[in-house]
C-alpha cells in the first residue's frame, strides 16, 4: 500500500507540472497571438484612414487646379466645379469658394453674393456683424460661393474668415505655403454643429505670387477616423491639438466630445497619419483584456490538465487497489448477498408501510361511515387510488411519481373536470400514496348538491415549489368553485383526519381548508426535501442497479 501511495504521489506531481506548464506557454501564447491580432487590425485601420484622409486631401488639390477665377467676384464660382468634386465621393459637409477681396472690392462683392440668390448677402465678420469698407486697410478673406446650398447653408456666404481663430490661420498658412493646409478641429456650420476638420486649397492664377482665393473642404471627424465599427478589437481617439492631454472620441452615434487622456487608461497603440500638411496622432485602447483573457484560457488549461490528472490517478488506484482484492467469484457472491438483504429489507418495508395504509383505510372507512353502501364505495375508491399509486411506482422501479400523472381519470373522480397546472416534479414513493389519497378525498366530495345549483363545479389543481434549494418549499392549492358549504358533501371522518392531520404530517408539512364566497378551498405547504425524498429514492437506486462482477 505504501508503495501504491508513493507512485499515486509521484502521478499526481507530474501532472500538476505538466498542467502548469502548459497553462504558462498557453497564457504566453494567447497573449501573443492577441497582440499581434490587435496590432495588425490597427495598423489595417490607420492604412484606412491615411487612404481616406489622402483622397480628401487629393479632392482640393484637384479642385484648386481645375479652378479658374479670372474675376473672383463672379458669382456662382463653384459652378464649374460641382460634377468635379462630387465625383470623388468623399462625403464632405460643405464645399467653399474663400475669395480674398480687397477693401474696394467689397461693395461689388456683395452684390454678386446677392446676384447669386443667397439671402444675407452683406460682407461681415465671423460674428455676423456688418463690416464698413472704410475700416478695412487689408485684403479679407470671404466665403463667396459654397455646396450644398440648403436652408442651413445659404446664409453662411458673405463672412469673413478673418476674426475667427480657427480658419484664419488655416488660411494664412495656406497663402504662405501655397499648399493645401488643415485646420483644427472645429464645429461645422454652426457653433454647436458636429466636430470636424476643413481644408483648404489655395488657388493661385497664372503669372500671379499671391493666391485670388481657396477652395475649402470640411469633413465631419467622426468618418474621418472611422469609429463606428462596433465589432474592431479597439476604440480609437485623435489627439486633441487644441489642449495638452485633449483627446477626441466619438461614440456610436458619431457625436465627436472632447476628454482629458490622464482620466483614463494609456493608450495600447498609436499611429500617426498626414492630413492638409499636418501630422495626427490616433490613439487606439483595446476594447478587450488580453492579459485577463490569456489569464482565464491559462486556468481552464490548467483546470483540464489537473482534472485529467486526477482521473488517472483515480483509474490508476482504483485498477490497484481492485487487483488486491479478492477473486472475483467471491466479490460477485458477496455482492449478491448483500443486494439481496437490501431487496429483502426494502421489500418488507413497503409492504408493511401498504399494509399498513389499507389497514388503516379500511378500519376508519368502515368505523366512521354511517351508510354502508357510502362506506363501500369510499373504501373502493380509497383503495383503488392506492392501487393505482402502487402501479405507477412499480412502473417507475420506486423512482417516484410525475406529480401530474396523479390526477388520472381511473383513480381520480370528475378527473375530465380538474384543471391542473403547476412544475412536473417526481415525487418520492411515501408521498405519492399520501397525495394520491389527498386527491381522491378532495375529488369525491366535490359533486354533492349539483341539482341544488344547477350547474358542475369548476376544480383547480395547481402547485408551485418557491425557495432555493435546500430551502425549497412546496405549496398545494385545491379549489372548487361553484361550491358552498350548503352544497358540498361534508368531509368523513376519516378524510378529515386525512385532509387536517395523515398527509400533512407525512410530508412535514401545514394544511388548511376555508370556504371563500365562491368555493371551497384546500391548501398544503410542505418542504420539498419531504415531498422528493432523495434519501429513498438513492436506497432505491442502489438496490435496482445491476450488480456487476468485479474485475
């Protein structure tokens, strides 16, 4: 025995190494592969991206070279342009021409802006406010001509772009660079309108140093960051130039809001990308836990490994230990015995508990029933419903009863009548006979009186198991309606005895009867560990199984 021990023992080490180990290169392994999967659909986002950000920003390179302004006072400038630039289909918000006027130029500038069917053609300020020629000392830059033209869009041409910080220094930069340039982020069409990001194209005439105006594209920053894909590995953020630490996020909706990076967690990647002459930076947060992950897939490794382990252990003893036992011939004898004491013993103590029942049955039927022929078929009935208890549990090999298979016609009374419901639980043999006698004494003694009220009682049957186990109750509600105590039959003393006291106590439980003003009702809670009885039904299990020879 010792030495059995000592190799179990030595069994048992080697697999916890082994399942060790293969949860630690499992953990490694699923970690790595998790960051190589999310790196690599990073890096096939900020691709699409750039692709993306490099076609916005080819679209007004193109524009500004088709344009040709020989007046930058002539309305409807982007005419030419408009098969142009929606052939790209880069699903911009607002196309711009930003004519740069000279303070002479003003007053004809405003009446082509009129010419061309926009209502507020007045040059002013960023603020909407009116601005006086005379004041001007330098060449402003004016939204002159736009696309779309919508009820939202056709008041913004005539502002100068001047006083807003933004566009202005796009612009400068621009003019400077004779480039396309982006600006910062910033809200489209109206203060509070959806984030974006415009670029703007200078368009500069042959033989000329300085550009006649721009062409301007705004893009919403929620498509250009791509951050509705509710099924990427990662959520992604653009750093927020206008604030050390800003970062911009969209949500499901595309709606762009601004938060603090040091609120959070650090990023798990970032890429940078080209837009409009300026270098961004995305930053991507994984949406899932690698290391929690690869940690969980370690465990349920380790977990198979300890449980193969012990089931080799387990066999591995159990072969050993079965080879120091007797021969086999004396084990199959000696189960034998054993199985038939157990059958012998089981066998005595249902018959005697049958017995005992009918005995009891017939003894209270027949000492309580002042009419004999009454008396009779009570007792037939009483001892039909045993009967026909005894034939289901014999069929089930003392498994238990379906609960519902109770309330069968051939021993139930008015069984067609009987709406049942409820969980179909099996109950243990000991309560099936006690609830089978239940249902016969209730069923028997609802039909008394019909002719006085003209008309069949409604019964209900239904039972619910409430709790959690092992404090799991059983509550049993009878109800006939239709019924008054003027017209029920009165309860025997022996179903009396068996409504108020016999089954109640058989189960461990409480019962109570009361007539309500429309029927008569019955009511038993019971602890379910009574009702099931899982003691008897593993004696019963362990006498019905087969006995096999040990090998």
């Amino acid at each position: 025995m010792v030495r059995l021990g000592f190799i179990i023992g030595f069994i048992a080490l080697l697999g916890a190494l082994l399942s060790g180990l293969a949860a630690y290169r499992v953990h490694d392994q699923e970690l790595a592969l998790d960051r190589i999967a999310l790196a690599r659909a990073i890096d096939v986002h900020a691709s699409l991206v750039q692709d993306r950000l490099t076609e916005r920003e080819l679209l007004a390179r193109v524009a500004s070279g088709l344009f040709r302004a020989p007046s930058v006072l002539k309305p409807n400038m982007l005419e030419p342009l408009r098969s142009a630039i929606y052939a790209f289909k880069t699903d911009f918000v607002v196309a711009g021409w930003v004519a740069r006027l000279q303070p002479n130029e003003l007053a004809a500038a405003q009446a082509a802006i009129a010419a061309a069917g926009f209502p507020k053609p007045q040059i002013r300020d960023y603020s909407d406010k009116p601005i006086a020629p005379a004041s001007l000392t330098h060449p402003i830059d004016v939204l002159m001509d736009l696309e779309p033209r919508s009820d939202e869009t056709k008041a913004l041409p005539g502002r100068s772009y001047d006083q807003d910080p933004v566009r202005s220094a796009m612009l400068a930069r621009a003019r400077i660079e004779k480039r396309s340039v982006a600006s910062d982020p910033v809200p489209l069409l109206r203060g509070n309108g959806p984030i974006g990001i415009i670029v703007a194209a200078p368009v500069v005439p042959e033989g000329a140093t300085e550009p006649a105006g721009f062409v301007t594209f705004s893009y919403e920053l929620a498509t250009l960051m791509l951050t509705n894909d509710d099924m990427s590995l990662f959520s992604v953020a653009l750093k927020d130039p206008r604030k050390e630490g800003g970062e911009l996020v969209a949500n499901d909706q595309g709606i762009v809001s601004t938060r603090m990076g040091a609120d959070g967690p650090a990023p798990s990647a970032t890429r940078t990308v080209s837009f409009g002459g300026r270098d961004w930076q995305l930053s991507y947060y994984a949406k899932t836990n690698s290391a929690r992950r690869a940690e969980q897939t370690a465990i349920i490794v380790a977990a198979i490994g300890f449980a193969i382990t012990a089931m080799v252990c387990g066999l591995f003893g159990y072969v050993a230990y079965n080879n120091l036992r007797l021969s086999r011939e004396i084990q199959v004898r000696i189960g034998f015995e054993r199985r038939l004491t157990a059958v012998i013993d089981e066998l005595n103590h249902r018959v005697k508990n049958i017995l005992a029942v009918i005995q009891s049955i017939v003894t209270r039927t027949l000492r309580h029933g002042s009419d004999i022929d009454v008396a009779r078929e009570l007792l037939i009935g009483r001892i039909h419903a045993m009967s026909n208890v005894v034939s289901l549990l014999s069929e089930s090999q003392w498994q238990g009863v379906k609960l519902k298979g109770l309330f069968e016609a051939r021993a139930i009374p008015h069984a067609d009548r009987i709406a049942v419901t409820g969980p179909d639980i099996a109950v243990s043999a000991r309560a099936a006979q006690s609830l089978s006698l239940l249902f016969f004494e209730l069923a028997s003694h609802s039909d008394e009186g019909l002719s006085l009220v003209g008309k069949h009682p409604h019964i209900t049957a239904n039972w619910t198991v409430t709790g959690e186990a092992p404090e799991e109750v059983f509550h049993f509600r009878w109800e006939e309606f239709n019924t008054s105590e003027a017209t029920r039959r009165p309860d025997s003393d022996f179903g009396l005895i068996l409504l108020d006291r016999v089954a109640p106590e058989a189960l461990g439980g409480t019962a109570k009867r009361f007539f309500t003003d429309v029927s008569y009702v019955y009511e038993l809670t019971a602890p379910m560990e009574t009702v099931v009885d899982m003691t008897e039904r593993d004696r019963t299990d362990k006498i019905s199984a087969p006995v096999r020879p040990v090998r």
